[in-house]
C-alpha cells in the first residue's frame, strides 16, 4: 500500500524533505506522492503536522 496526501495538507514540505525516494512534490494547492514510487515507509506520515498523509 501507498500513501496520499488528503486536504488536510497545509503545504508545509516537511513531507517532502523526509521522503527517501523523492516521491513527493509540490501540486497546485497541496503536495501529492507518486504512489507508484512510493515504498510506504510512512516517513512522510510520521512528520506531518496535520496527518495529511494517509496510507491507500
């Protein structure tokens, strides 16, 4: 399983700093992961300040 960042995302880039595979980016209005590169370490989740990222 993959992870993807809901709307609860605030745009910080925490997530994206974290992540050991570079699957994550910034979108329009929030960051989005590649979830055909994502590993599912959960990083992105355990920095999060709003628990955007959610497991899929």
């Amino acid at each position: 399983m993959a992870y993807k960042i809901n709307d609860a995302c605030i745009s910080c880039g925490a997530c994206e700093a974290e992540c050991p595979v570079g699957c994550i980016s910034a979108g329009d209005d929030i960051y989005v992961i590649d979830e055909a590169a994502c590993i599912d370490c959960g990083a992105c989740a355990s920095v999060c300040p709003v628990e955007a990222p959610v497991q899929v």
